[in-house]
C-alpha cells in the first residue's frame, strides 16, 4: 500500500468521528458556527454555488445546504458515506463526490466559492490542490485552517491540562469503543507536508488570488462554551485562522 492510499485509510477510519451528530466530536466546537462563518462573507449578490473541498462528513456542508448550492468533494469513500447517511437522514440538498483535491473534476469557474476547513494540512501537494480550488472559483476562497506550529504548550496545561484531556480521551473510548488519539498519531506518520498562514498566502498569490481578510479570532466564535472553559482551565491554546481569497480576473488567460 502507497503512501496515498495509507493516508486514505487513515481517514476512512476516522469516518464516525467526524459524523455530523457525534456529540463528543462537536464538544469543542459547533458545526453551525463554522457554517456561519462562511455565511457571513458572502454576500446576497456574490452568488449561491459552493463546492466544500475536504469535506469530510459534512460538517459544514450540511448546514451550508441550507441556504447554498453545495458540492461536497472528499478522497475518503468512507466519510462520504457517513454523510450520504446524514444527508438522507436530515434530508439535504447537496451533491456528494468522491475525488482528489488535487485533480478537481469540473471545469473552471464551476463555483462561485470555494471552502476548505482544516483540509489543507493533510494534502501532500498543496499548491497543486489550490491551484486547482483557484481554477473552479469564479470569486472567493474561504480556507479555514489552523497555525499548529504557534501552539504553545504552558506549565498549566502540563500540570492540568495533559490529565483533563487523557480523562476526556478515557471517556470518549468508554462512550464510543474507538481511540482518535490514537490514530491521529498514527496518521501524523504518513502527512509530512505543513502548513501555516504565511505558506497558505504565498500558495494563493501564486494562483492570482488576492488576500482580502486575514482573522484570528474565529476560534472564539465557533468554540463552545464547555470548550472555553476548559481552555481556561488548561491553559491550552490552539491557533487558526479563516482567510478570504479573491480570485483576480484575468482577460488575457485562455
């Protein structure tokens, strides 16, 4: 087995994990303030087209279906049967396809936006991926993604919060038989690429998108509150960010 399909394996495996309703996933965070968070950067007249590119088990592609044309594209077979599942269950409109980030099916400007939510990091090609997000787009690039390398590890987290998320771990192998943490190790071992604000922004301008908005503070806006209180008491601090791409028009490109 490849690297490629390794690496697929290890998110086909994570495919109940990621089910829209699993309550202990969506503990930290909640799906409809993601779903928002796009929302409020679109505009009535931008146009209604989305394609959700990682999209996983439809955590924000469910809730976008709402009000927008989605197109979910995901390379795990299983995750988009977890949200085959889910869509027929909760009776959305969205289409479902099974492709690779960096080979998109659809010709240019299929979509009025395209959205990433930490779906960047695992590509082994990025700049390969976002060229292709940035030949579908007609106006934007939502990414939303995290700057995992800025994570401080504090004297607090290690004295309490190290012991607060094992208990939580504990708890969550106890509720649903399965080890997350366990197998984001494992897939840490096959994802050599990295990320970051600044590699993200580079990778886009060479796609001739313009950086329009940059925002640190989304974390606060999606967190939940039992999630913030427990950052407080830990004292553990993750950093993302969402950052808005237009893609510039050029006449002259054939």
């Amino acid at each position: 087995m490849d690297k490629v399909e390794k690496v697929r394996e290890c998110w086909d495996n994570l495919a109940f994990e990621y089910d829209y309703k699993n309550s202990p996933k969506w503990f930290w965070t909640n799906p409809e303030a993601w779903a928002r968070e796009i929302d409020r950067r679109i505009s009535d007249s931008d146009g209604n087209k989305i394609l959700d590119v990682g999209c996983g088990a439809g955590v924000i592609s469910i809730p976008l279906s709402s009000r927008f044309a989605v197109t979910s594209l995901d390379f795990s077979s299983k995750m988009l049967l977890q949200l085959k599942s889910r869509k027929e269950d909760m009776e959305c409109e969205l289409e479902i396809i099974n492709a690779d980030a960096h080979q998109l099916p659809f010709k240019d400007e299929s979509f009025d936006f395209v959205v990433c939510r930490f779906a960047v990091w695992p590509l082994h090609e990025p700049q390969r991926a976002i060229s292709e997000m940035a030949r579908v787009a007609k106006k934007k690039i939502i990414i939303m993604e995290g700057d995992w390398h800025k994570t401080k590890i504090t004297l607090r987290h290690k004295i309490f919060g190290r012991p607060v998320y094992n208990f939580h771990f504990l708890l969550y192998k106890l509720r649903t038989g399965r080890e997350p943490k366990k197998q984001f190790e494992e897939m840490k071992k096959y994802h050599k690429s990295s990320t970051s604000l600044e590699k993200i922004k580079e990778w886009l301008k060479n796609c001739e998108v313009e950086i329009k908005e940059v925002d640190y503070s989304l974390k606060e806006r999606v967190s939940t509150k039992k999630s913030k209180f427990l950052r407080a008491i830990t004292g553990f601090e993750e950093e993302m960010f969402v950052l808005v791409g237009e893609v510039m028009k050029n006449e002259g490109k054939t």
